[in-house]
C-alpha cells in the first residue's frame, strides 16, 4: 500500500537550542605550560568537569603564530589534555586563518564571535595565569539576552539539593546550578560540590567545593569544620595548610576575599 506524498513521519527535527558552555580562554599556546596549570588548579579535583561541553577562545592567542601558514598550537594534542579534565571541547572562536582551520581539522566547530554574549563568570583569576575558565551563555538565535529577557522585578530561585545521609569515603555529591545543604557527616574521602553555597549541618571532614563554575561570592558553612581541602571559585585550600585553631572542629563558614580564603568562626 502507498503512503501519501507528505504523510510520512519525520525521522529529525532542526531546532535552535540555549546552551551553556564552558570558555576556555587561552593566554599562550605552550601546551606544557597550560597542562601544569590545569594540574596546579583542578589536580586535586578531577570531577571539577562533568563532560561539559568547552569553547576554546583563541582572542588572546590569535597573533602567536603566522596568519597564513601553519598554526603553532597542536589542536589534537589540546582536545586531548581537555577531555583528561573531562571537558569536551566542541568549538574554536576568535583564532587567526591558520588556527581556526586547524582547530576545524581536528574536529572542532566554528562559533562565531557574535554568539558568545559579553556577559561572564571568571573561575580562577589570576594575572599570571596561563589559561582563564569563563562560564559563557549562548541563547537561542533571535531570542534577547539574558539580562532583558527576565521581566523586571522578579528572580528565579536558585536549585537547592538536601541531603539526609552520610556521605562516606568515594561518594561524591553535586549540586549543578544552586545551593548543597548536607544534614549528616561528610566524611573523609567524600566530596561535596555546589555551584553555590554548600552548609553542612555535621561534621565537614571530607573536600568540599563552592562556586564551581566561579561564583566567588559562595561559601562554605559547617557546624565542625574538619575538612581535607575546601575550595571557592578555583581557589583551595588542603590539609597541607591546617586551617585556623578557632575554627577547626567549631562552627565556622569559608568565604573568599579576592583571591584568598577567609575562615570565621560562627558565634
């Protein structure tokens, strides 16, 4: 039996889609100086990165290397190093002719410079770093931008994730996008990680990471502050350094002034 011209159903549909990726803005292109970067800040946190989809922006970078012959940044040798940080890269932006038909030879996509709104999150400042991690939005074509597409006067409520167990030893919790509250111990080897704030009402003894993706005005609260290492926005702290004596094992919060981290007692 024939089927009507038109009638069939469709095996794919092409929609626009809002994403938010990950920048990675590259100050130089010696690869042996950006990997012991990359292992300096997020060594001790290998899940920093859940597989998140990475633009590598070469503004900074555009004149290292000629503009007509070959590009002096091994791109497969870079997409590599990333995806060891579980990053995924899956574009290029703001290369010279040379770079960005080599990043498009290794698989990498295109993304035009009008596409990357100017609006950013920076994780891990620092004027002698060698790579900067912006957290980017790109809507939808044709939709506004994200600071005139809300209605005026009103905010959506940041996610918040509970947890009511203990967290033991391997055990890893993340709260994408919002606030972690943990109502029980976690405890050494356990690792708990938020965009936002993270408040344990128990004792902290494990690593534990607020403003992930570089929120620098996040903190950490516990009412025993144990922890093997905590971090703000990229910057961190191990046992290496043992923290303050008023507030290990008391009620204390963490907090970030510029790019060191504070310890206070609560009272």
């Amino acid at each position: 039996m024939a089927v009507a011209k038109g009638s069939a159903p469709a095996i794919f549909d092409l929609k626009s889609a809002s994403l938010t990726l990950v920048a990675l803005v590259l100050q130089t292109t010696d690869l042996g100086a950006l990997a012991g970067e990359l292992a300096r800040r997020f060594g001790a946190t290998p899940d920093f990165f859940s597989n998140d989809p990475v633009v590598i922006d070469l503004s900074s970078v555009r004149d290292d290397g000629s503009i007509t012959t070959a590009s002096s940044l091994d791109f497969t040798a870079l997409v590599a190093l990333l995806r060891g940080y579980k990053m995924q890269p899956v574009g290029a932006r703001g290369g010279n002719e040379a770079q960005m038909q080599a990043a498009l030879a290794a698989g990498l996509g295109e993304v035009p410079d009008e596409v990357v709104r100017s609006a950013s999150v920076s994780v891990a400042q620092g004027a002698s770093s060698q790579a900067e991690l912006v957290v980017k939005t790109v809507p939808p074509e044709g939709e506004p931008e994200p600071a005139t597409a809300a209605v005026a006067g009103t905010a959506t409520a940041a996610p918040t994730l509970v947890v009511h167990k203990p967290l033991r030893s391997g055990q890893q919790v993340y709260a994408r996008g919002g606030d972690l509250v943990v109502l029980a111990a976690v405890n050494f080897g356990a690792e708990v990680i938020a965009d936002g704030h993270i408040h344990v009402y128990a004792p902290l003894r494990g690593k534990a990471i607020a403003g992930a993706k570089g929120n620098t005005e996040a903190r950490i609260f516990s009412t025993c502050m144990e922890p093997e290492l905590v971090a703000i926005a990229g910057t961190y702290r191990t046992t290496e350094n043992p923290l303050p004596p008023e507030v290990v094992g008391k009620p204390a919060q963490i907090r970030l002034d510029g790019e060191r981290l504070v310890f206070e007692a609560l009272t």
